[in-house]
C-alpha cells in the first residue's frame, strides 16, 4: 500500500548532472526537494544503481534542471537510458557550467549546488546541496504524474 500512496503523488522531477574524473553524466531524479531555507539546501537521491551515481561519489558538485513540460524527450533520455549504455551527452545540448558541471540548454531553471553531505537514504544515497549558481526562466514544468509511465534506464 505504501508504493500505491507513494505512486499516487505529484511532485516535480529533475535532471542532475554531476562530473567527476574527467566523466559527465545524469539522470532524472523524482526523490529531490528544498531541504533548507537559510542557509538554502536541496536534498538529491540518487540511486546506488545508477552510474550518475557512481560518478557523483567522487564529485563535489550536482546540477539539478527543472525540466520543461514540452521537454519530455529529456526525461526519456536521462531518466530512461543508462550511462552504461548510451552517451546522453552526445544525444543533447549543453554547456559547461560552474565545477566543470554540463548544464543541459534545454532547460532554462536550474541551480548548481556543492555536495556538502551524504546521507544512507536505503537503497539510495541523498546528496545535500548547497547552491553556488542558478538560472530561472518561467514556465511550465514536467511532474512525476507525467512521467511516470518511463521506464528506468537501471532499475533502483
Ligand atoms: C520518473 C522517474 C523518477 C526517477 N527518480 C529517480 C531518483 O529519484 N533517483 C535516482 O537515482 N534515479 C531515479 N530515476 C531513475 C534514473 O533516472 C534512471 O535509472 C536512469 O536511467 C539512470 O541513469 P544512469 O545510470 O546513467 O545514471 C527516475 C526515473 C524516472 C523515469
């Protein structure tokens, strides 16, 4: 019954990139909110599984993009394939952003923040955030009720 409650919520979802040993990479995240107002903080799981994962273990940053709501091509992409497999990078635009961090240019509202934590969450790892930059650019947005239907690239 959790997973129907749970399944049954609204919520944004992100895509966070991270860099680190000379490797860029990203995934959807739906597991991700504001955790502090001042100082301001942001908590992102990120699952064991998942090779953005392993790449953030060793970097001291993450971008997290709200995700426009035309843009649904970008959650099928970062949140439907692997890094394992595919290079998301190559099949989308972006640029570099503070820390080295790719910033995808198809979405306009992001913040890069440094990984001031880590935090045992179960079978994921909640990285806690502290923004060092952000852009904002209104307009609708893509939630978790949208999306819910991809299918993830690894599952958790
Ligand atoms: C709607 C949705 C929400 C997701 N939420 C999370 C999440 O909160 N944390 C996470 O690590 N992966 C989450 N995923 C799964 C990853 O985005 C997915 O497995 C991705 O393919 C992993 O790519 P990677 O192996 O290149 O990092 C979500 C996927 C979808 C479609």
């Amino acid at each position: 019954m959790f997973d129907r409650v749970m399944g049954s919520l609204n919520y944004p979802v992100f895509i966070a990139t991270t860099t680190s040993a000379g490797e860029r990479d990203g995934c959807v995240i739906g597991f991700a909110t504001q955790a502090s107002i001042d100082p301001g903080r942001f908590l992102a799981g990120l699952s064991r599984e998942n090779r953005t994962y392993r790449l953030a273990r060793d970097a001291i940053a993450l971008a997290v993009h709200a995700v426009p709501r035309e843009r649904r091509d970008l959650v099928e992409l970062f949140g439907g394939e692997t890094g394992d497999e595919v290079d998301k990078l190559a099949r989308c635009d972006w640029s570099l952003g503070p820390h080295g961090l790719p910033i995808l240019d198809g979405c306009p509202s992001w913040f890069a923040g440094t990984i001031v934590s880590r935090h045992d969450l179960g079978d994921h790892e909640g990285l806690l955030l502290a923004p060092v930059d952000a852009r904002y650019e209104r307009g609708e947005l893509l939630y978790f009720q949208d999306v819910k239907d991809v299918e993830p690239g690894h599952p958790a």
